[in-house]
C-alpha cells in the first residue's frame, strides 16, 4: 500500500542487538489530508532508514505493509514502510494511487437521494 503525508513527528531512533546482529529502527508520524486529516505511525527499519528525508515538514511518499500479531490474548498492528521517499521526488506527474484514499478507511460522502415523488407512473 502507499500513502501520502506531512512528516509532523519524529521518534527516536531505536537500537538493539538481536540474535541475528544488531539492528535499528526509525518511527515517524504522518499527516494524512483530508477533510478530517489523520495522523499514521509508521516503522522503518534497519537501511530503510534515510535521514537525509526525516526532517518535519517533508512531503513524504511511504510504500508499507500492515502486518499484526497476537501476544498473550491481544492484537497489536504494526505499520512498516518498505520504501520512503520525497513526495516531490519525479512524482508531480505521476497522481497518486487511486486507491490511497480507501487505504486510510476513506468512505466518500452519500449522493442525496433524488426526491419522493407521489405520482405513480404505473398502468395498474
């Protein structure tokens, strides 16, 4: 899935050493726009991480995957991108996806109902 927001937060990098070496990850909040904007945490790991990009303010352009787990009876859903970059990077002529809206649980507005009308056309 891709997204597109304002980069308003950034957490601090965390660090640690695992059974498979050591390793890193970065956590940043996006504002998605909208009529109502929501804010998205986003985890980027290990040489996903570019600094050079993770400034406040940044138009940024986030390729992720939802993945969630069950530990000790509750679900926890982790947000982690696979690819960051400028949202001004080669993309002014690119629109973004069509489905990026429906991504965040977009619903558009209800049409208005054509008006009752009391005449019936029927022949019966």
């Amino acid at each position: 899935m891709d997204i597109k927001g304002k980069l308003i937060q950034k957490l601090p990098l965390q660090t640690g050493e695992g059974k498979n070496g050591p390793w890193k990850k970065q956590e940043i909040v996006l504002e998605i726009p909208g009529q109502y904007p929501k804010k998205l945490m986003i985890s980027i790991w290990g040489d996903k991480i570019n600094e050079a990009l993770l400034n406040i303010g940044n138009e940024l352009n986030v390729s992720f995957d939802l993945e969630s787990r069950e530990y000790n009876g509750r679900w926890y859903t982790d947000v982690k991108a696979w690819k960051v970059e400028s949202a001004g990077a080669g993309t002014a002529s690119t629109p973004p996806p069509a489905s990026s809206n429906n991504d965040m649980g977009y619903v558009p507005p209800m049409q208005a109902a054509p008006p009752m009308v009391d005449e019936d056309d029927l022949p019966f």
